[in-house]
C-alpha cells in the first residue's frame, strides 16, 4: 500500500461490507485492490454482517484491515453504519466485497472533497462479467447488476445519488443527518435496494448548499455472476427497484425520490430502444427486437413495482414507523425525516 499522501487531500476510512465465505475469494481481491492505491486509505474496516464462519476465517488471513462484526440489523445498512461509527477519516468510502478497484480509484474519488460543498462522491462501476453477457441484455439497465449504466453523466457532474458499490461521503454529513436507515438496502441475497438513494436526498435536503457528485475517473470493476444475467433476475430486479422507490418516496417525498427517474425515462430509455432498433454498439440483428423489448419490460415492470410499493402501506419486513439508524452505530440527527409508515417488498 503506498504510504504517500497529498495534504490537499482527506482522510479516508474505506468500509467493506462482506457477508457470507462463499464471496471469500471476492473478498481478498478486493482487499488486495486496497493494497495498491496511489494515495493510502488512513484505515479499512472489513463489516461482517452475521456470519462467525467469515469473521473467522477474514481474521486468520491477516489483511491490514481492522474487523468488524455488524452491530445493528442484519443487512446492508446495519453493516454500513457500523463501519460509519468506528471510522476515523474525514471521508467514509464504500466498496463492495464483489468489486475491486484501479489503483487510483481512491486518490480520484478523493479530489473533488477539495470543494468543501462536495458532501459525497460516487465512481464509475463497470460490470465484471463471468459469462457472455446475453445480447438481449440493455446497458441501460445497468444498475440492476449494481453497475454504471448508460445515461449517466460522461464526465464528473452533480447527481442526486451514488451507485452503492464505489461511494463516499464526509463523514461529518453522516453523523449529521444519522446514517442510512434500517429497513432499506440488501439483505443477504434479497435483491433490495435504494438505501444510498435515499441518504444522498436526505443530506441534500438537510445540509444547504450540498452537492453530491459523479466522479467517472474513479473506476472499479463489479464481479457479475451468471445468475444476474437472467431474465428471472432482471425481472424480479427491476421490480424490487421499483417497490424500494416507492419506500423511497414515503421517507423523502415522490418529486425528490423520483427527480432523477424521469429524466432517464424521458431521455436515456428511448434513445436505447432507438439504438437498438438501429444496430447500434454492434447488436446482432436477431437481439435487436428483443434488447428494445427488455428496456420497455424493464421499464413496465420498475413502474409496477413502485405502483405496488405504495398500495402497500405494511409490510411484515419493516416496522411502521420511519427505519431510524441503528442508535448503536450512528446518532440520529435531530433533524431526521418525520415518522411515516413504509412498506418493503419481499
């Protein structure tokens, strides 16, 4: 790991949230990205979310990486603000235990904190894939496989909200409006979502004058198993995609939980059904109907979700009131969202 550091530069803490030895290998490569950084995270913290098995096996293989078992709800946001509360750097960066990163991923994500109005920083997510990527399958939809997508910006530009795998925020903006919530976000393989959604509103929101910014120099790679190239695995993505906005929308309010979506559905969706149809990128001939159906599907079936996120007001998997931080990582700000009811797809 380099030990060079430029001082116009914070303070970075990275977090890895892992959660199962299954990804072990994913693990230690993503460890080992953190090894090669041009500028040197101040610390990472390895999250293990439930699982003794890893926490054992993450300790025997000595990485400089200090462990941590999660401290609130199982998931992904209960292992996040655990890493939030033990951080030290001025900046809290995310990656995730199935990415690596280029060597100067960190030192890019990093730059844009010299304008102090930056509040948060997202990198560019290629996808990893570990088999053929079907040529039906729209880089549009991207984000179901948790990766950049087409329609985001080409160059580094403001944004309501970051793509989870390769994200940073000041660590003073977490404290200040209480983390992510519980309640929202990936639990164990359940493909939910939206949690760093909806913090990048609420610190817009809450703190004046903040920016949260796309910085696409800041690159990393996302492994994609065969499994979320499927069909069945779009389809029940975008679905959740759309059930987790709706909870969005109950926390924030719908103009902002959806002030991103329809610019995308107005400009990026029809001009990848057009390119499409036309051939563009290299499509095969026999895929090109198919890829403009599965971006019109992709669509059809994300409204229907949100549609039947909020017909839902219960849900057996959140508690009616507002999902809070977990008290135990993370100070709720006193400025926190009202309480409301929120449902969650299963």
């Amino acid at each position: 790991m380099s030990t060079l550091a430029s001082p116009a530069l914070p303070s970075a803490t990275v977090v890895v949230c892992a959660y199962t030895v299954k990804r072990w290998d994913d693990v230690r490569a993503c460890l080992d990205s953190l090894l090669a950084q041009t500028v040197a995270p101040s610390e990472v913290l390895l999250v293990v979310d439930h699982c003794p098995e890893l926490v054992e096996l993450a300790r025997t293989a000595n990485f400089p990486a200090r462990i941590l078992t999660n401290a609130g709800p199982q998931g992904l946001s209960g292992g996040r603000n655990t890493g939030v509360a033990a951080a030290t750097g001025d900046v809290v960066v995310f990656l995730d235990d199935d990415a690596w990163a280029e060597p100067d991923w960190l030192e890019q994500l990093l730059t844009p904190y010299q304008d102090p109005a930056v509040v948060g920083v997202g990198g560019r997510i290629l996808a990893a894939f570990s088999s053929p990527v079907p040529a039906w399958w729209p880089p549009e939809f991207n984000w179901v496989i948790g990766c950049s997508y087409r329609g985001l910006p080409e160059r580094a530009a403001p944004v309501r909200n970051m793509i989870g795998a390769s994200m940073s925020f000041r660590r003073s903006a977490l404290s200040e409006v209480g983390g992510f919530v519980d309640g929202l976000g990936r639990v164990g393989t359940v493909p939910l979502g939206c949690e760093e959604t909806e913090l990048c509103i609420r610190i817009r929101q809450q703190i004046d004058g903040s920016v949260v910014l796309y910085e696409p120099a800041s690159l990393a790679h996302h492994r994609v198993p065969a499994a979320r190239t499927t069909w069945s695995y779009f389809r029940a993505r975008c679905r959740a995609e759309g059930r987790s906005k709706a909870a969005v929308a109950r926390l924030v309010g719908s103009s902002d939980a959806l002030e991103s979506e329809r610019t995308y559905v107005r400009q990026a969706l029809p001009r990848g059904v057009r390119d499409a149809l036309r051939g563009e990128g290299q499509i095969p001939a026999s895929a090109r109907v198919k890829r403009a159906g599965a971006i019109v599907a992709g669509l059809t079936l994300t409204t229907a979700g949100y549609a039947a996120g909020r017909l839902t007001r219960r849900s057996r998997l959140v508690a009616e009131t507002v999902p809070q931080a977990s008290p135990s990582t993370v100070e709720p700000s006193p400025t926190a969202p009202p309480v409301v009811s929120l449902s969650r797809h299963d």
